[in-house]
C-alpha cells in the first residue's frame, strides 16, 4: 500500500495515535501502568459512545448536534429515577430523542443542523426541568459498572467491546448496515434502487440517540449524581471523534476502527496536557486545533498533487 | 434576488413578513394577558435587547447566506467582552487600544475561519466549532479564569443610555448598523456576490467571483460583528464573565432562520433577521413575565425555531 493512502483522512488517525501514545510514554517517563491503562478505557468510554452514534449520523449524510444535551437529558433521568427503571428508562428516552430528530429531519424535510441545535435546546431545557442543579442518586450497580474492575480489566471495556461489535456487525454484515452507507453516499442513488432512505435516516439519528444514553448512563455512574449540564462538551467531542476517525461530512465514508482510534486519541491528548501541567485551559485550544490541523495537514497534502477542478459537491447536513 | 429589487419587493419575502407578523401577534397577545406588557417603554426595551442578538446575526445571515454557517460566535462575543473589560480596567483611558485590539483578534480568526473553509477546504460547521473551541481556550488564557476590569464608561453609556427622542442609544447605534447590513447587501458589489456565492457556488466561480474572498470576507464580518455585540453585552452588564456568549449561539442562527434566511444558502435578507430578532426578544420578554424559569424557555426556543422552520420550508420560495 502507498504511503499517500495510509495519509488519507480515513487512515490517518492511527499514526497519530501511535505518535501520541509514544509520546505520552516519553513524559510519564515510562510504560504505561495497569492503572493508566485502566482509565484510558474509562476515560474514553463517553467520547467512543458519542463519537460512534454521531459517526452513523454522518456516515448517513446527516449531523446531530444535539448529542450532548441528549447525554445530559439520559444522565439526569437516571439520576432522578428511583428503582431498577432508571437505566431502561434513559435508554428509552435517548431512543425517543433521537427518534424525533430522525423523524422532524426526514419527514418534514428539515434542515438537520437547525433542527438539531433547536431539539438540543429543547432536550436541555427538559433536563433542566427536571434536575435544575447537578444532584440526585444513582443505583450502586450502575456506578460500580462505570467504574469497577473485573480482574484487571474495567468492566466497561467488555461493555465497549459489546458496543463496537454490534456496530460492526449492523455496519458491515447487515443490508440495513450497507444501505447507511448508500444513502449517505448518494441519497437520490440509494432511493432509486429501492432502499427507504428515510427509515435509515431515521435509525441512525435513533442510534445516535440511544448511544447518547448509554454516554449519559455512564456518566451518571462515573460521577454518582445527576448533572443537566455534564454533556454540554460532548458535542463537539462527538463531531471531533467521527471527523478525526476519519468520517467525511459529505457522508458515505466512515470507519469503526477510526472512531475507536480518535476516541483513544482525545483521551491522550488529554491526558499528557495532565501529565506536562501545562494549563488546562491548553486543552480546548488542543482540542479545536487537532481537527483544524489535521483536516488541514490531509488537505495539504493533496494540494501537492493537485487535483483538477474544485469539488462541486457541497456538504449535505446543512 | 431580483425579487429583492423590485419596490417593497422585500415584503414580498413571505418569510420576513411572517416574522414581523408573529413578533407583532406576539406581543399583542402578550398585552392582551399581561398587565403593563403593553406600552412605549416595554416596547423599547425589547428592541433594544433585540440589539445584541441582531448584531451577533449580522454575522449569521452573511455566512448562511454563503452556504455556511458561523459557530464560533459564542466565544468570539465573550473574547471581546474580557478584552475591552481586561483592557480599559473600567476607564476611557485606553479604550481606544482596546478597540483597535479587539478588532484587530476578530479580524484575525474571521480570516482563519475563512481560509479553512477556502483553502483547507474545512466544512465550516467544523472549522468554527473547532475555532470556538480554540477562542474559548484563549479567552481563558488570557484572563486566567477569572475576568478582570469593567467596562469603560463610552460602553456603558451606548448600551444603557438613552439618546435623542427618548430612545435608547443602542437601538440608534443598532438601526445605523442595520442601515449600513443593509446598504452592503444591496448597493454593494461585495453584497451581491454574497449571495451570488450562496446559490450557485461553482457557477460564480467561473464566472470570475473570488468566491474564496467573498467566502474569507464574510467570516470576517461575522467575527467583527460578534465582538461587537461582545463589547456591546459588556457595556450593557457592566462587565465581562464566561459564558456570556453562549445563548447567541443557537439564537442567532434562530434568528436568522426565523427570518427566512436559507441554511442552504443564496437566500435571506437582513431584515430577516431584524424580525426574528425582534420575534424571539418578544417571546423572551413574554417567558420572563409569565416567570416559567430558564428550562421552560429552552424548550420553548426549540419548539418555535421548529415551527418556523416548517412554517418557512411550506411557503413558495421564490
């Protein structure tokens, strides 16, 4: 394979990430410990999650900024929500969500970028209804899931694992997995063959928002309560996961791994702005130029073998 | 566009007219039921506060209008506001400087929005939030968390004072910037390449619009227009905080939106926005008598951008 493949966007983040973790090593003057390893995975459970849901949005031609609200409206339900409910309740209610951001974008026609900043606002203000100040409890089980060990290995890790693999077999083994693909890639293409676009679209926004739950049921057992404005970042960390692992905006392009990869990455990142006790403030100026600077470094390159004529397809999702 | 041209043509735009229509119905609905929400000076003060959310909405409606969008305007409103407090500490003394370096920051990352978007070929939903993230870290740099000084007194006199014919000067300073929106979009070559660009981007091209310029310009514009509104809001509260820019994110997109302004580009018009301004101030005075707190109104907001996006989306477009 040649080099100039493995520096496309979709490949990119893998080197990146191996440069990181190298880098990460250098400065804790050492191989990784157990531990570190450990909360690498915890770390970066809320933007795999996340990154995954809004991966599928984007891979089907969609956006969904409403991701973070989402996590916090889930978190907040299963903080307030006393008895074994509370988990399928907010699983319930992030479906529900996203359902209805699939079913206002495709049925009605909407643009999904409006539409998902007006639902976010929306979404925001029913958590804030209902836990209008971080609070609440959360069931010992759904906290010793977020954060216990089985062996030295975190149980999320095996909830992550469970999470990619059903990505992966929906994504890639499964019509409807293929027809995400399709749409995203050519919407008038896949509908002409027969494929009902609008119930993909609809799915992917839903899966979106059930992911979101799970981000939002995570939290709320990392941090014992409830919070109406924990997922406010989440976001944009959903957008940098999928565009870092190199999902392209113009939709029909996406990767699993990559995801997987940009979440590990963000985490990194993280976590050696911790270990240099730069100021922390560093971390969203990081966190805003790594998509800029690689986006524009993958750019960069195919400017040295131009290509001929300006792109004419512009970005659908607006 | 040509419709545009034609005399009162822009009441022909049935998405401006619906605006003012519903902030008016709006309002009188509001006087019907409440007492004391009918009056001359509740009417100013609506207008006024409508300002800020109208100037951050210069911005927006230039780059919806060129097919993008602007994200970045939270932290670039809230990077002004610290940077005229930080400076003048209060006093007249080097309110000039701060002027001159306020400009000069908005200028600047409107240019990189700008050539992202251009050159790097950046999704400009991407490169501004990754670029508000970017001006989030650097606000908190510079102020190291805590926000210093207050606004010099020529702020707070243009946002809280009260000119000529008993009204305030901030809807004079706001009618005057919309007078020159106005005079830019119509009479200006820049103006009609604006929109030019939106519609139809590659047919420009070829027609010899340097769209990237075009495109580069229109970020400045919008960055310089939410620092202005910045400076503006600093005036108006005496100080800067964090966080002070964050509601005109959603807002003045829903603003503009509301006003007809296409997020696919080519279409809308400035008093558009004004309206929606307008529209969206009268529901929050409304929601602010009728005391339903800070979640009632978030999703209050989400409820009617959707409602007029569907209100928008039915009407012949011309």
């Amino acid at each position: 394979m040649r080099v100039s493949r493995w520096l496309r966007n979709e490949y990119l983040i893998y080197p990146i990430l191996i440069g990181l973790l190298a880098v990460y090593v250098i400065f804790n003057r050492g191989l990784l410990s157990v531990f570190q390893i450990q909360s690498l995975i915890t770390s970066s459970a809320p933007y795999l999650l996340v990154g995954l849901g809004e991966a599928v949005v984007i891979i089907a031609g969609g956006i969904d900024l409403s991701i973070g609200y989402m996590v916090s409206l889930t978190c907040v339900v299963v903080a307030t929500t006393t008895g074994p409910l509370g988990v399928p309740l907010a699983l319930v209610v992030g479906t529900a969500a996203g359902l209805a951001n699939g079913i206002l974008i495709t049925r009605f026609r909407l643009s999904p970028l409006v539409t998902t900043l007006a639902t976010g606002s929306f979404f925001f203000g029913v958590a804030l209804h209902i836990l209008p100040t971080p609070g609440g409890s959360v069931p010992g089980w759904v906290s010793n899931l977020a954060e216990e060990n089985l062996g030295p290995i975190p149980i999320m890790a095996f909830l992550l694992i469970l999470v990619i693999v059903m990505a992966w077999v929906t994504l890639y083994r499964v019509p409807a997995g293929r027809h995400v693909f399709a749409v995203g890639d050519n919407l008038e293409g896949a509908r002409q063959s027969g494929i009902d676009d609008q119930r993909i679209r609809i799915a992917t926004y839903a899966v979106a928002g059930t992911l979101a739950g799970v981000a939002g049921i995570f939290l709320a057992g990392q941090t014992s309560s409830g919070d109406p404005n924990i997922g406010t970042p989440f976001t944009l960390n959903a957008i940098l996961v999928a565009v870092l692992g190199g999902t392209s905006l113009a939709g029909g392009v996406g990767t699993i791994g990559g995801v997987v990869a940009a979440s590990f990455v963000l985490t990194v990142i993280n976590d050696i702005i911790f270990l240099t006790n730069a100021s922390s403030y560093l971390q969203y100026i990081v966190s805003g130029g790594i998509l800029i600077g690689m986006l524009g470094v993958s750019r960069g390159l195919r400017l040295i073998r131009p290509v001929p004529a300006p792109p004419a397809k512009r970005v659908p999702g607006r | 566009m040509t419709k545009l041209r034609t005399a009162g043509g822009w009441l022909a735009y049935r998405g401006v007219g619906a605006a003012y229509a519903a902030a008016i119905v709006l309002f009188l609905v509001g006087s019907l039921f409440i007492r004391g929400f009918f009056g001359w000076g509740h009417i100013l003060a609506i207008a006024s506060t409508a300002g800020f959310v109208g100037i951050v909405g210069i911005g927006q409606t230039f780059t919806l209008i060129t097919g993008g969008i602007d994200l970045s305007v939270a932290y670039m409103l809230n990077f002004g506001a610290l940077l005229v407090t930080g400076i003048t500490l209060g006093s007249s003394h080097h309110f000039g400087l701060a002027l001159l370096v306020v400009g000069a920051v908005a200028a600047l990352t409107g240019l990189v929005n700008g050539v992202g978007i251009t050159f790097l070929k950046i999704p400009p939903l991407i490169m501004t939030l990754s670029m508000n993230s970017i001006l989030e870290g650097a606000a908190l740099l510079y102020s190291n968390g805590t926000p210093q000084g207050a606004s010099p007194p020529l702020l707070t006199a243009l946002a809280t004072g009260t000119g000529p014919l008993g009204i305030p000067w901030l809807i004079w300073f706001w009618a005057a910037v919309t007078a020159v929106v106005l005079l830019i979009f119509r009479r200006t070559v820049f103006g009609r390449w604006t929109y030019a660009t939106g519609s139809a981007p590659r047919a420009s091209w070829l027609s010899g619009i340097p769209v990237d310029r075009v495109v580069i310009l229109v970020y400045m514009v919008s960055a310089v227009a939410a620092a202005l509104a910045g400076l503006l809001l600093a005036g108006y509260s005496g100080q800067a905080y964090f966080g002070m820019g964050d509601t005109y994110q959603l807002e003045s997109v829903a603003v503009a939106v509301i006003g007809g302004t296409s997020i696919l580009g080519g279409k809308g018009s400035y008093l558009g926005t004004v309206a929606g301004a307008l529209l969206l101030t009268t529901l929050t005075s409304l929601l602010e008598v009728l005391n339903v707190g800070a979640s009632m109104e978030s999703m209050l907001y989400g409820v009617v951008i959707i409602v007029m996006m569907m209100l928008n989306r039915q009407r012949p477009t011309s």
